[in-house]
C-alpha cells in the first residue's frame, strides 16, 4: 500500500494523500478510481 498519491495534471501536482482522504475530495482520483471499478464491474471476464 502507498503512503501517500500523487496526482499529476500537466506536470503538476493537483491532489496529494492517502486513498480515502482523495476518495472524500471527490476531485480527480475519485473521478479516475470510479471510471477503473466501474469498468472491472462491467467487464465479460468477471466472476459472478
């Protein structure tokens, strides 16, 4: 597990910390974390 996440926009750092803390900001990593669950749920080879 990371000790902290840093997320990156045109070379700069836009969201810095832990999982949970970006998850509450509801900013980019949010926005990127939900598009890459949604799509894990929605694939053909998933387990049911």
């Amino acid at each position: 597990m990371a000790d902290a996440i840093a997320v990156l926009e045109n070379g700069r750092i836009i969201e810095y910390g832990i999982h949970d803390t970006l998850l509450k900001l509801d900013g980019t990593y949010a926005k990127l974390y939900r598009m890459q669950t949604e799509s894990y749920l929605e694939s053909p080879y998933r387990k049911a």
